[in-house]
C-alpha cells in the first residue's frame, strides 16, 4: 500500500479489493461527501453478491454485512463516530496518506509496544488515524455508491475470518481507548462501540437475563410462566433480526436462515473468546502469507526509511489550506 501511494497524483484515494464489484455511479457519489473540507474520509455500503441457491455460510455473510451497515451509519449519524472504515473500499484525501508520519506509524504500529500490527489492523488504523487528526469520517449510505463483494463459501474458512475480525476489533477498540481521546467526546460511539467491546457473550448474557426472569416469576401463581418466557424468546429473536430487516425487504425468502443466524450469534461467543484468548495472533487465517508475513513489518520499517520525503508532510497543513 504504502509503496502504491508514492505514485497517488490525485487529491483523492480509493482504496479498493479486488473482490469487489463498482457500479457505475460509485465514484461520483463516494467523492460527494468531500465537498465539506472538514471530511478526511469515507465509507459506504456494502453487500454479498447474489447468487442462486445460497449456502448457510453464504447468507451468514451477507447478514454480517447488513448488521455492520446498520452499526457504521447509525453511530456515524448520531454522534459521528465509527468504529472502522471498512477496508475493501474506503476513500480518503490523499494528503492524510502520504503524509510522511503516517508512513511510519503506519508501518511501526505495534499492540502492546509488542505485536506488530502492519500484516493485520489496517483498516483499524486508518480510521484511528483521520480521526485522531480531527478529519470527520462518513458513511455514504446512498444505493448509487453500495458495492458487492464476495465471502468464503467454506465454513472452516469463514469462522477463520471471523476470527481475525474480532480480534481486530479487541485490539483496535483497545487501542483506541487507551491512545486517543475523540471517542470520549462521543458518548453514542462510546458505548455501543468501545464498551461493547468488554460485554459478555450473547450465550451469557441471555441466558443470565432468562434465569433470572424465570426466577422472578416462578413464585407469582398468577403469572402463566410460559407465556412469558416466549415473549422473552420472542425479544431476543426480535433483537438479534432487527437490523436484518432492510436485507430482509429485499429478498423475504431469506427469513428461512433467521434461525441460522440466531444460532450463530451464539456460537460466535465461542469465537471471540479464543479471539481473546489469542489477541496476539496477527495471521490473516484464510491466506497463507507464510516468511513474507512475518518479515513484512522489518520490510516496511527498512522501506520508510529510504522513502524520498513527500510534498505534503504534515497533516495539520493540508488542514490550514
């Protein structure tokens, strides 16, 4: 990344993944948001790519996509904040990314003062970084600029993104909590973003409100115990589907793998238990990065260091003008 944006000439980078699908009308409305100079970068929309007949893990993806569009707009509308701009595409000023410090923390961000962090996190950092530097971050919410992108089809290879993923966002939120002080000035972002961080699983948590609902009315001879309960069951499946509905509108056959997804909600606590429990695993999971991994970030270290200085060098400066 860092060697391509030596030859970025434009006032704008897109950053896109090559499974991903433009339409036509993306780069006009993507850029739109920049008309306020105070915008550092922006998000969008993103979903899976329809195909006939979809799998379980298929459509687990698809509705992982959904919830993080619901997550990213409603925080980013409240209170501006957002927990990461999604790095299969993101578009950003060039100024804040060829700023010459941004190379180098870029390429020297550790977790911990220990775990290099330039092989996973990316995204993570990016979006610390534009809005430590007091940059608004969007999310361009508009159909016109909503991408399609793929998912893995293997189980075993997509509950090893899921893997990564959360603990990318152990480590990020963490990060962002002890380093920055903007998501203090957000009270919304702060908690359905950073404090989520540290909630029990769903497993837990539901199951702790259930036992103590049965036990509060157990002893009321009034109270018809299972006609509460279900209304109970009926809530959470209601809160675990509720930012699914958008998703749902548009393909309703797609409410047949809603109990799959409760289910999976559940199992995921597994999953981001280990994620803890292994926050120094940096590994992309699904791909086999093998010795270029693990010498990546003395590469980049070694390559900032011969890296001819940048026409614009401060962040702060782009900002004055």
């Amino acid at each position: 990344m860092l060697r391509a944006l030596e030859s970025v000439r434009t006032t704008m980078t897109v950053f896109v993944d090559d499974d991903v699908l433009l339409p036509i009308t993306f780069l006009g409305h993507i850029l739109a948001p920049f008309e306020d100079p105070l915008v550092g970068a922006a998000g969008c929309f993103a979903t899976v790519s329809r195909i006939r007949n979809p799998s379980l893990v298929h459509m687990l993806g698809a509705f992982r996509l959904q919830r993080r569009n619901f997550d990213t707009s409603s925080t980013a509308h409240i209170d501006g904040g957002i927990s990461t701009i999604s790095g299969r595409t993101f578009t950003v000023r060039s100024s804040i990314v060829k700023c010459r410090h941004f190379a180098k923390e870029f390429a020297n961000e550790l977790f911990l003062n220990r775990y290099p962090l330039v092989t996973a996190d990316d995204d993570k950092f990016l979006t610390r970084w534009v809005c430590a530097h007091d940059w608004k971050v969007v999310v361009q919410s508009s159909k016109y600029a909503e991408i399609e992108t793929t998912f893995e089809e293997c189980p075993r290879k997509f509950s090893m993104q899921c893997l990564r993923w959360a603990r990318t966002r152990l480590r990020g939120n963490i990060s962002t909590l002890a380093l920055e002080s903007y998501p203090w000035r957000q009270p919304w972002s702060l908690y359905a973003i950073y404090f989520r961080t540290f909630t029990p699983p769903a497993a837990v948590m539901d199951g702790t409100l259930a036992y103590l609902l049965y036990k509060a009315i157990q002893s009321n001879a009034s109270v018809e115990t299972t006609t509460i309960m279900m209304v109970f069951a009926l809530w959470v499946v209601f809160s675990k589907t509720i930012k699914l509905l958008p998703h749902l509108y548009r393909y309703p056959l797609d409410v047949r793998f809603i109990p799959g997804q409760v289910l999976f909600a559940y199992l995921h606590g597994i999953v981001e238990i280990y994620a803890a429990v292994t926050f120094n695993k940096t590994g992309w999971g699904t791909r086999n990065l093998g010795t270029h991994a693990e010498n990546l970030h003395d590469n980049c270290v070694r390559w900032i260091t011969k890296v001819s200085k940048p026409r614009v060098t401060d962040v702060s400066e782009e900002k004055e003008k």
